[in-house]
C-alpha cells in the first residue's frame, strides 16, 4: 500500500463499503465527519482526496453527484483522481526561485507565468541538473541531440532568448550565468 489516502466526508455507509475492502485497494480509507474537516490540517497529507456527496469547494475533492454510480465506475473514478493529482504534482519542478511547469511549459514565480517553448524548458532542467557549469557541445547533444563538431551558434542563440524573456517577465539576468567553460543556473537570491 502507498501513501494515498481517501476520506470519505459524511457517507458513512459508503466508508463502510471501502473499510470491507481496504486490503485490496491502492489506498487508505479514512472517515471524516462535519466537525473534524474544520480541524484537520491537509497540509499534513501528501497525498489526499476527499469524496463527498456535498460540495465542500476544497481542493482535492471528488463530489459525487450522478446516481446511480457502479462500484467499478467509482473506484475507477478514485483511482484516475490520484493519478491526476500525482501527475501534476511530477510536473513542477523548482529551479532557483522559480517553479517549472512541464505540461504547461511556463516558468512561475509567485502569481507571474512565463510561457517557454519545449526546448527552453529541457534547456532549464538540464543545467539545474548540475552543480556544475555545462558546456556548450554538451548541451547541443543533450538537449538539441546534435553530435557533431560543426560549428553552431544554436545554444548560444537560445540562451540569449531565454535570458532576454527571463529579464523582461521578472527582471532577472542571473539566472543563467556564463562561466569559462559553460552555461548553469545561480542559485536562490
């Protein structure tokens, strides 16, 4: 069994159904009555839904309101919501002081978004990959998958890019700095 948990918010014959068969499902049941949902800090769950029959507006809520539902229908329903939920929480990665969003492909620093293309996106990732400065050869094979010794202004020209948008959206030239032997990303200012 992992982490995830489900409460089950004022159902109790439906909490009843899953404890039955808590052993063989993917995760924990937990029952959640009116007056402890003001208590609990689900700050404390990593990993959570709340399925309710009332809409409760909280985030990580699966409300129920087409009835009849099959079991299967349900649990399938459950188990689709986790899968979301873990999906967008892999997608956002932290560099420096930004997060970088990789299925909507923007770099966000508190309520600010900044759209980057594919590339620029796998550009930022691999050099926040490394504590050391990336050189420019090394970056064309990992990035741009070119592997040969021609010479090519093409990292050059997208870090220039990059670090243009970078200063116009949040006013920062550090990000990605130069060194003698490559490109890499400062750390948190």
């Amino acid at each position: 069994m992992n982490n995830q948990i489900l409460f089950i918010y004022e159902s109790k014959s439906l909490f009843d159904i899953f404890s039955e068969i808590e052993d063989n499902l993917n995760f924990k049941v937990l029952y959640l009555t009116k007056k402890e949902i003001s208590k609990i800090n689900f700050k404390n769950y990593r990993d959570y839904l709340i399925l309710s029959l009332k809409n409760l507006d909280l985030s990580n809520m699966l409300l129920l309101e087409n009835f009849p539902i099959k079991f299967t229908k349900l649990l399938e329903r459950i188990n689709i919501e986790f899968l979301k939920k873990n999906f967008n929480e892999q997608s956002n990665i932290t560099v420096s002081k930004y997060i970088v969003n990789t299925n909507s492909r923007e770099m966000i620093l508190h309520s600010q978004k900044l759209k980057l293309t594919e590339k620029e996106i796998n550009m930022i990732i691999y050099l926040s990959q490394s504590k050391k400065p990336i050189k420019i050869n090394e970056l064309q094979e990992k990035v741009w998958g070119y592997q040969s010794k021609l010479e090519t202004h093409t990292v050059e020209t997208h870090i220039h890019r990059l670090r243009k948008k970078i200063k116009e959206k949040f006013f920062d030239e550090n990000l990605i700095v130069s060194k003698k032997n490559g490109y890499q990303i400062s750390e948190k200012k």
